[in-house]
C-alpha cells in the first residue's frame, strides 16, 4: 500500500509542478497583490489611519477542467501606540484533486510612525494543509495498481517573514515564505519556500491622476520569474482641505512566464474599492485560456487617526 501511495503522489507531483506548467500554484500568484502585498509579505500590514478589509478571488484557465480556483479574505489593523499591526488571512486553492486551506495570523512592527518614512517587520504563522481526493482521479484504466480512492490530508506548520519600507514615493520589501519547507525536499503535500523582492515607485502630486510603476522578482522551487507593473488612478479634484477624490484605475502587468494582466478597479466610495483583473498567458498550451480575477477592498477609519499626525493617504492602496 505504501508503495501504491508513493507511485500515484509520484505521477500527482509531476502533473502538478511539470506536466502543467503551472509554478504559480506552488505559490498563489495574484494578479492584484500589487494594491495588497500580506499573502508573502507580513510586514506590509503596517497601515496607518484604517482598518484594512481585503479580499479577491481568482479563476485560472477558463476551460480547462480542474483549472485552479483561488480564495484570500484578509483583515488587519494598526495599533498606533503599540507600533504593532495584528492580521488574518484565509486562503483557499483549489486545482484539479487537490485543495489547500491556508489559516495565517500576521503580526507587523513599525520601527517608525513619522509621516514620511515608515519600515516595518512582520511575520506570519500558521497551518498549511493539503487534501488529495485520489477518487477523482481519471485514469485511462482502472486496473493501474497504483491508483486508490482514498482522501489523504497532511495539514503542517507554516510561516512567512518580511522587511518593508515606504517613504512618500518609495516602497521595498523582501519576504520569504513557508519557513519550515526551506532545505526540505519537495514533494505534493510540502509547498516550497518562495523569496520575493519587490521596489515600487509612486507619485500622487497631481491633481489629477496618481501613478505608479514597480516591478518584483520571486524565486522558488529552482525557478525564477520577475513581473513589472505599471498603473494610473485618476482623481478628481474637489476644492476641499481632504484633497481630490480617487476614482477609478488602470494597469498593466507583465511577467516573464508569458503573462500579461490587464487592471480596472473603481473607488465606489471613498473607503470602499472594487477591482479586476484579466490575465491571458502566452505559453504553449494556454494561449486561448485566460485568467479572471474580482478584487474588493474596504476601511474603516481607526480612532487613531484623530489623535496622532500620521496620516498620509499614499500609504493606502500601495
């Protein structure tokens, strides 16, 4: 039976990390995660002002059956006095027989409340736990010895690090995740550890359009793909002390895994964000299959912000 078990996760791995070309799963790859970085970045939760609500959902590869479906709601808040930032998160992913919950609690500090700069330090822990249900397997004969019906769960500890700083147009950070998969052989339940570097460059002093451009590189599992971004959010002034009112967003990413994503998103209210995105992937096999992705975000303004001088709204969606 062992040996029965070893073989079939054998063929799953291959499928699943080779035969399907698809290195985004060992790592969820979000098209929006440039508005929200806390999925491989623990210390980006540091925001100032505002209780954070985030959420998207992804459809991978729109007519491929078993394609994969992604799920992350997050929340996190700014403790002003404490320096301290308290997060968590929820992921769900779904591909083919597989499916991982990924439960987190974030804690960030904020080595500085000055309105200008800001770097903090944050870490992430939890569970990562990963389902195969062999009975949905669909093998060209039934009588493979090496097949078997069975669900296997492996649930075990996980754990993200990061380091970032902002100033007013400046954003860097570097963050590694799954701690406990470093020097550890991959294989179908274990996800391997992710390092990812990332500059952002932003201008907001117009009164008509903010603007941004960045770019990221991550490396996991002996691969490598970096992704460049570029956005525009239109705003339209108001005459007030508050300043001009966002509206709505365009932008553009491209990765080197032959992908290009195109981004809307739409200021509903003041605090309250709806986003999407349409990623089309160029590599062989996946040309005519395309990726869907809806994004909301949310804020709730902390008692913070009425006592302390540390609001500064370019902080916020980057």
């Amino acid at each position: 039976m062992k040996m029965k078990r070893f073989l079939f996760y054998s063929f799953v791995f291959y499928e699943f990390f080779f035969g399907g070309k698809c290195f985004a799963q060992a790592d969820i790859s979000m098209a929006t995660h440039w508005n929200n970085r806390a999925n491989y970045n623990p210390a980006s939760i540091a925001r100032p002002d505002y209780i954070y609500l985030f959420s998207n959902v992804q459809k991978q590869w729109l007519g491929i059956g078993g394609s994969p479906m992604v799920f992350n709601v997050q929340a996190s808040t700014l403790n002003y006095n404490l320096h301290s930032a308290f997060g968590i998160s929820l992921v769900s992913d779904e591909l083919g027989l597989t499916n991982v919950i990924n439960p987190m609690l974030t804690y960030a500090y904020r080595i500085s409340n000055n309105t200008d700069w800001s770097l903090s330090l944050g870490i992430s822990a939890g569970v990562f736990s990963r389902s195969i249900d062999g009975s949905l397997f669909q093998a060209g004969s039934q009588n493979d010895p090496t097949l078997f019906n069975n669900l296997e769960t492996v649930t075990l500890p996980d754990a993200n690090l990061g380091i970032e700083y902002q100033s007013t147009n400046i954003v860097l950070g570097f963050s590694t995740t799954h701690l406990f998969s470093i020097g550890k052989a991959d294989n179908v339940f274990l996800n391997s550890s992710h390092l990812y570097g990332y500059a952002i460059y932003k201008n907001t002093n117009s009164e008509i359009f903010n603007y941004s451009v960045g770019t990221q590189i991550i490396n996991g599992a002996n691969v490598t793909i970096m992704e460049g971004n570029a956005s525009v959010r239109f705003k339209h002034p108001t005459g007030l002390a508050t300043g001009p009112r966002e509206i709505f967003d365009i932008g553009i990413s491209y990765r080197t895994s032959k992908q290009l994503v195109l981004l809307l998103g739409f200021n509903i209210t003041s605090n309250l964000r709806f986003g999407y995105a349409y990623d089309q992937s160029f590599s062989i096999g996946y040309s005519a299959n395309s990726t869907h992705e809806i994004m909301l975000e949310y804020r709730i303004p902390s008692k913070s912000a009425s006592f302390c001088n540390c609001r500064n709204e370019v902080f916020w969606y980057f």
